[in-house]
C-alpha cells in the first residue's frame, strides 16, 4: 500500500515538470518576450527545486549572457559559480 507522502512526492514531481515544460515552451515561443526575464529566473529555480543541476546551470547561463545586469542575475551566477570546479 502506497503512503500519502508517496504521493504526494509523486504530485510535486508532476507539478515540477510541467513548470519545466511550460517554461521552456515560453522561451522557445517567445524568444524576446516581456517576461523573458522572469521566466529565466522561474526556469533556474525550477531545475534547482527538481535536482536537475545541468538545466539550472544552462538556464543560469542564458540569462547571464542575455541580462549581464539584471535583477536576478546574482542568483544566476550563484548556479555558474556553484558549478565551477
């Protein structure tokens, strides 16, 4: 018999990948979009919360390169510089 916090690790597994997907559909959609930013930062946290450190090291690098000055951007390199051997 399954326990309640099977499923519920299960759900948040679920959810988690569908704010992945959702995400990387935006970004591919709509390259230069308004919320680019944002959905950047969102993309890094995502792969972090899902223990996919290789996304959250790409998504870290796209923004840096696209906002070398944005608001999130020592978060970004916090996922660059944890990387570094």
């Amino acid at each position: 018999m399954r326990e309640i916090g099977e499923d519920v690790e299960d759900a948040v597994a679920v959810a988690g990948q569908l704010v992945a997907d959702l995400l990387d559909r935006y970004l591919g959609a709509h390259p230069r979009g308004a919320l680019r930013e944002e959905a950047l930062a969102l993309a890094i946290e995502s792969a972090d919360a899902r223990g996919d450190e290789r996304a959250a090291r790409a998504w870290a690098a796209a923004y840096e390169a696209s906002y070398p000055r944005g608001r999130f951007g020592a978060f970004a390199r916090s996922h660059l510089e944890a990387s570094s051997p």
